[in-house]
C-alpha cells in the first residue's frame, strides 16, 4: 500500500498568516492527490482533487501544488473558520490511503 | 442538494454483526461508484470497501475482506454496508462517501461525504 506521510501532525497560526501544510507519498502518484478539511465532529470536505485543482465553492485562498511524490496545501491567509484538520489522499493505487492529517491550532 | 444520510451505527459485542446504510439523494445515485471509509481517533481515515455504479463488482481492505459486504440497491438509492465477525478494532465512525471521476482511470475524489455513523464493539 501506498503511505501517506503529513508531517508535523499538528501546527499553530494566526489569523492572516500564510500556512503551507506538505503531504509526503512513499512512492510516485502523479498528481492522483486530494485534499480534505475536517473540523470536529463533522465529515471530510473536498477542497483540492488532482493535486491543484480547487472544488467549487472553496475559498481561492486554498491552494494545492506538487506531482510525484511530494505535495502541499497552502492557505493564503488563514481566517478563524480555516481552524481545522487537514488529509490528504491519494488515488494512484489501490486501496485509496490518507495521510494522518494535520491540525491547525490558533497561536 | 447532494446529500447522504448513514444510519444503523451502534453498539454491539465482539463477534456480533450490523448493517449499516446510507440514504442518497440529490443526484443520480445510479451513476456513481461509493466508497465507505472509516475513522478511529487511533488509526485516522481509512478506506473500507467500494462498489461500482450497478453492484456488479467490489473490492475491500484487507482487514474487512470476508466479514464485510458493500451493497447497493440503485432503486431506492441507498447504499449498504453488512458487517459480520466484529471486532474491537472495527470500532469507528463509518462515513459513507460518492466517488467523483477525472479523466485518468483512478484519478477520481471523494465528494461528498455523509455525517457518519459510529460503531462501537465492545463487551
């Protein structure tokens, strides 16, 4: 199985910081990755498929980049309801795998 | 509005079973492959069992295949998911999740997810 590796698991911010949150596959998935926001007690919501291409309705401070092996999502300017968990996916290969996620935390 | 709706969670003791479903609305759920997926404080998301758009084929994770069947019934729009053999580890909420396809054979997405449903196996 491919592993999806998202490192830190955790990191703090502030309101109007840029935030860039990495995503690492153990091996090539061209850019067969997607992103998900989840906040407590609430599903995954798709904000990034394909790597960069931002789901309708997403906020464009929301942005993906990266191919084979090593991708990021970065928030352009982090608003208090950015405050949540991020995973990322990959669907190259079965099975379908996640990254653990990262939790942005208020500074 | 694209909507799914689990139901059937609850708790149930090792060796127990459950059928969990999931009621799809607001799109042509004929047309779509789903996906359950699991989540555990511990081990995070984690993929489960996947049906294709008419329930001709499946495939599983390893740690279900043998005690879990994916179903579908397209004529009442609802998807589910029968487990039998519980154990402790198959403690989780269950999200139900619509594939969304790209242009490349497996470049698709999950959108949207349902709410989940909690299963818990205990003594």
């Amino acid at each position: 199985d491919i592993q999806m590796t998202q490192a830190p698991s955790s990191l703090s911010a502030s309101v109007g910081d840029r935030v860039t949150i990495p995503c690492r596959a153990s091996q090539y998935i061209n850019n067969y990755l997607n992103w998900y926001q989840q906040k407590p007690g609430k599903a995954p919501k798709l904000l990034i498929y394909a790597a960069s291409h931002l789901q309708s309705g997403v906020p464009s401070r929301f942005s993906g980049s990266g191919s084979g092996t090593d991708f990021t999502l970065t928030i352009s300017s982090l608003q208090p309801e950015d405050f949540a968990t991020y995973y990322c996916q990959q669907s190259y290969s079965p099975p379908r795998t996640f990254g653990g996620g990262t939790r942005v935390e208020i500074k | 509005e694209v909507q799914l709706v689990e139901s059937g969670g609850g708790s149930v003791q090792p060796g127990g079973s459950l059928r969990l479903s999931c009621a799809a609305s607001g799109f042509s759920f004929s047309d779509y492959w789903m996906h359950w997926v699991r989540q555990t404080p511990g081990k995070g998301l984690m993929w489960v069992s996947r049906i294709n758009s008419d329930g001709t084929t499946t495939s599983y994770a390893d740690s279900v295949k043998g005690r879990f069947t994916i179903s579908r019934d397209n004529a009442k729009n609802t998807l589910y998911l029968r487990m039998i053999r519980l154990r402790a580890e198959d403690t989780a909420v269950y999200f139900c999740v619509r594939m969304i396809r790209g242009v490349k054979p497996t470049l698709d997405w999950f959108d949207p997810w349902g709410q989940g449903t909690l299963v818990t196996v205990s003594a």
